[in-house]
C-alpha cells in the first residue's frame, strides 16, 4: 500500500517538474517580440525643413488723415472716394482760396465732409492710405525674436485671395509688450505688391525655421521611447526576433524624423501600428513657434 502511495507522489512529482519546464520555456518564447506582429519599413535619405507661422493682417506703410487746422469753409471739394492721388494733389479749397494738398500717393478711402461746410479746428476732413506698400504687422513671442532676422525672407499667404507671395523682414520693434504675462515683440514684414491684397486681409506668415537636407530619415511613427525618453527602434536580428536599436535623432516635421546615428539608408524598421512598448514622452516641442513642413523622403 505504502508503494503505490511512493508512486503516485514520485508520478505527480515528475508531473510538475515537467510543466515547471515547459512553462519556463513557454513564457521567454511568448514575451519575445514577434517579427509577425510589426510593420515594416525602410529608412530613406532625405530633406526635413520646419517653419514658424505668425499671424497678421495686410496694413499700408503710408496713411495720411487730413485733418483742418483753423476754423474754415469748405469752398469745394476736388476728390471723392476710390480717387487716386499723388503727393501735391490739391483735395480742398477754402473761401479764402487756400489749398490743402495730399502729402502721400495713395487713394481716397474716406471723405467726412461737404462742399459749403463750415468746419472747426481739429476735424477729420479726408483719409487717405497708399495701397502700393503694404506690410504686415505680427507679435512675436519674445523667445522667438532669432527666427525674424531683419532682411529674412518669408512666404505670405492670403487666404481670402488664395494667393502666396513673399515678403521680407523689414524690422523688429525695440520694445516688447507684456499680455498675461507674455511678453511681446512687433515685427514688420515688407510685402510684394499685388493688386489682389487688400488693406485689412488675413495673413499668414512663415519662415524656415530649421532645414537638413540628404540625411537618412524614418516616419515618427518607427520611433520608440524608454522610461528615461530615449529614443530608439526595432530591427530584425538572425533569428527573426525584433530588437532594440538605441538612436541619436535630429529634428522632425511632425511626420518624418532626421536619424543622425544608429540607423542606415535602407535599412529595415519594425514597428506596431496598434501597441507600442514605448512608455516614455517622446519627441519634445522644439522651439516654441516651431510648425510643420517639408518632410522630403
């Protein structure tokens, strides 16, 4: 009776060292990354370029508002509204046969008063903008300030318009100003002329913030971070398993990421599009008006 109790124990003994083996063996083989469970794709050379926006309206570079500068009568009025001017241009004549002149080219945008009027000292009498020169005007974040070098060049889009054209940094105030906070610098931007834009219009502005070009590249999406924010990615070793490949990269557009070391044109990249081993932050924001762009695989 006592050896058939020994051979049961030894049996159920042999059992579990047995599954103790197989489990052991089970778990390294189920927790190895999968080739089959990744994506592929190959690292290419080529050219990343990022941009800062700033937004702003069209403004004239020159406005002239005729004001009347001793108590008058209006004898006549020489222009009226829409009418183009050149500096010199008679606009007004008093009953004293005194003239008042345009002291700018532009066009007559306002007219306040009539023939016959009697006016005081200090009213508005004409406005007058000169549509040829226009600018914009954008507030920049004083840790920008470095991207609007005056004489940079820029592209100006002008979505009521559908139109982009270029533009060039004419100037930075001296003096910021502070909004919750936030201090803020005035810069001025030249614009090309074109009959299409309009006084008043929206503008978007941009500039090349950072540019690389030939430079091995892989989307964002290939990039992985550990718990310390180190970036790195999976490549397929010998036996078909995916390992990690520490990476030093450079900067990114939002879709595509310069890969300074760790990573060769052509090679081939794992990764998931559903699960991700990557706990850590990942890419950081860049300089602060940093925009996207120009991503070129």
């Amino acid at each position: 009776m006592k050896t058939k109790k020994r051979s049961k124990h030894k049996k159920w003994i042999t059992i579990g060292i047995i599954a103790i083996v197989l489990v052991g063996v089970a778990i390294p083989s189920y927790m190895r990354p999968k080739t089959t469970n990744f994506e592929r794709v190959e690292a290419k050379t080529g050219d990343i370029t990022t941009y800062y926006s700033f937004s702003g309206n069209v403004e004239t570079k020159s406005r002239q508002t005729v004001m009347s500068e001793t108590l008058m009568q209006i004898s006549s009025i020489k222009v009226e509204e829409g009418d183009i001017v050149k500096e010199g241009d008679v606009l007004i004549e008093t009953s004293t046969a005194d003239e008042i002149k345009s002291k700018i080219d532009g066009i007559i945008t306002k007219v306040n008063i009539e023939e016959n009027a009697q006016v005081m000292a200090g009213v508005k009498l004409i406005d007058i903008v000169d549509n040829n020169n226009l600018e914009i005007n954008v507030k920049v974040d004083e840790y920008d300030i470095s991207a609007l070098a005056v004489g940079k060049e820029t592209t100006v889009k002008i979505g009521a318009v559908d139109k982009e054209v270029s533009g060039e940094v004419e100037s930075m105030s001296e003096e910021g100003q502070t909004v919750n906070g936030v201090t803020y610098f005035t810069a001025k931007i030249d614009l090309e002329k074109d009959s299409s834009i309009k006084i008043g219009m929206s503008a978007e502005v941009t500039l090349i913030s950072d540019q690389v070009k030939s430079v091995v590249t892989v989307p964002m999406t290939a990039i992985q971070f550990d718990d310390s924010n180190n970036p790195y990615v999976l490549k397929e070793d010998e036996q078909g398993n995916a390992v990690r490949t520490d990476i030093t990269t450079g900067i990114n557009d939002g879709t595509t990421v310069e890969v300074i070391s760790g990573v060769s044109d052509g090679e081939t990249i794992l990764y998931s599009k559903v699960t991700s081993t990557s706990s850590g932050m990942g890419f950081g924001g860049g300089a602060r008006n940093n925009t996207t762009g120009g991503g070129d695989n």
